[in-house]
C-alpha cells in the first residue's frame, strides 16, 4: 500500500539485464569473447523511474513479475532506489521479463535479445485506479495494452497527464495515443508507422490522434518534435558513446522530470536529451543516470 502522497504512477515493463561488452557483432556459429558484463535492472518504465526517484520525484511502479530470481531481482533494484513497489504483480510459476545486450563500444550501438514476462498481463481491474487519480503525471510504455489504456483512461479523467513512451508499434497502441497528452516514439516505431525516415510526418499523424506534444526520438540524429503547432528539429549531445541501453528509457523519464517542474516542452525536450546523452557514457541503462547535482548543474547553466 502507497502510504504518501506521490508525483508519478508508471505501469509497465520491468527487466533484469545482462549487458556484454563486445568488439563488434559476431557471425554465426563463432565464439566471440566479451570484456565486460554487467547486470542491472532495466525496462522502459521501471528505468525512467529509477530516473526519477535518482532526482528527488516519488514514484510507484505497477507491473508484472514471475516468482523466480529474476522477479527478486528487479524488484529489489527497484525498492533500492526508492521507487514504490507494492503494486507489483507476482505471478506463480511464471517466468519475468529478462534481457540480454551485447554493446559495441565502439560505435555505441548494442543489440537486445529479450522474453517477455510469461505470466498472465496485468488485468485492467487489477490497477489501482484510485492511486492513478492521486498521481500528477501517469507514465506507461504500453506493453499490457488492456492494463495500459484502462489506466490511461482513468487518468485522462481525473486530469492527470498521460505521458507514453512508444518503443513499438503494438496492437493498442494508437488506441492509447488516443488518450495521452505526450505520445513520445523511436524511431523504429515511427518507420512502421509511416513506412520510412519520416519523423514529422510521424508526429503529424500522431498529433491527429489527440496528444498534446508528439515526438519521435533518433538516436545520435537527436529527436523531431511537434507541439503547439511547432516542429521543433534538435541533433543530440555529442558524446563517444559506450552503450545507448536505457538512453530512451532516460528521455522519457527525464522528459518526464521537466513536465514536473513547469518547464516549457522545448526546455523539457532539451533536459531529456541531455541526460540519454549522458547514460549512454557507461554500460548498462541505469549506471549513466545523471546524478541531481549534475542535473542542477545543468539547469543553472540553462538558467545562465
């Protein structure tokens, strides 16, 4: 049970992820040796929050686990950073979510293999729709598509804002872009959804559907905005990236964190590409989180 009041209610995925360093993406049937290996927890929602709570803002995490080591895993990595746990689902015998990246320092990229929790999606009356109507902004990725946009609705309802992170273009997912107020994609997303390299016609068509603020992210090539009538083009930071794990994850969440303080969309927009930038200086999606007295620094150098 949530006992405090809370700024934010995320529902979505949450993961434990191996992460391997490796000199360049192997052919098969080789053996390829890997110089690093770190574990952390991971998923898009469950790593904006761990953002969040890293950065002063309460948070409460709604999901679904397995009852394996995993399952304790993420949900003590979690629970380490202050993030409220206690609507966690457990399934029994069931497997949770789990990942595997091998990242090429060199060129920062990395590839995912992943499983989806097996158990049972969380069910729409499962969610806490009373706590969601408490909260001042309701964050989803919309892997539970029936869970995701109950939740949506209900917040929509109470006039608390709807932020999605859109990693995939899934079933129900325009469905929820229907209810949000900021519908932020990646760029895999937005070629499926229009067919090719076109960003702002992305947001274009996504903004018919109702968001305030639509968006697409584009790795090294920065993101495409459009809100209030404005598209808005900005390459990223510039950095020798080691692993882009988690640096999406990171953008919403730091997104997220502008909403929060008032700021406009471009000073938002601007913070969470800063801060991907920033994670994508260390392996794994968590251990490159800016810590606050960096995220000061910066808006003081904004404020400058």
């Amino acid at each position: 049970m949530v006992k405090q009041a809370f700024d934010v209610y995320g529902l979505g995925q949450c993961a434990l992820d191996y992460i391997g360093t490796v000199a360049a993406y192997p052919e098969p049937d080789v053996k390829c040796e890997m110089s690093d290996l770190v574990i952390q927890g991971g998923g898009p929602v469950a790593t904006a929050l761990v953002a969040l709570a890293r950065w002063g803002v309460s948070c409460v995490f709604a999901g679904v686990l397995g009852d394996d080591l995993f399952g304790r895993m993420i949900r003590g990595s979690l629970d380490e950073e202050g993030v409220d746990t206690s609507q966690i689902l457990v399934r029994e015998r069931a497997g949770s979510q789990f990942a595997f990246a091998l990242a090429e320092p060199k060129t920062g990229r990395r590839t995912i293999f992943w499983r989806r929790p097996t158990g049972p999606r969380p069910r729409p009356e499962e969610i806490d729709c009373n706590l969601i109507r408490r909260a001042r902004i309701f964050h989803t990725d919309g892997l539970f598509p029936e869970a995701c946009l109950a939740g949506a609705r209900v917040a929509k309802a109470a006039g608390v804002p709807v932020v999605v992170d859109a990693g995939t273009l899934r079933g129900g997912i325009l469905d929820l872009a229907r209810v949000s107020d900021y519908f932020l994609a990646s760029e895999s997303f937005s070629r499926a959804f229009v067919g090719g390299d076109k960003p702002v016609e992305t947001c274009r068509r996504l903004a018919e559907l109702g968001p305030r603020v639509t968006g697409v992210t584009l790795g090294e090539r920065g993101y495409v905005a459009l809100a209030e009538g404005r598209i808005l083009e900005r390459p990223a930071y510039q950095v020798e990236a080691v692993d882009t794990t988690g640096c999406g994850d990171v953008f919403h969440g730091a997104f997220t964190y502008g909403l929060l303080q008032g700021w406009h969309v471009e000073k938002s927009l601007d913070f969470a590409a800063w801060a991907a930038a920033m994670v994508s200086l260390k392996l794994g999606g968590r251990a490159g989180i800016p810590p606050l007295t960096e995220v000061r620094a910066w808006c003081a150098s904004k404020d400058r």
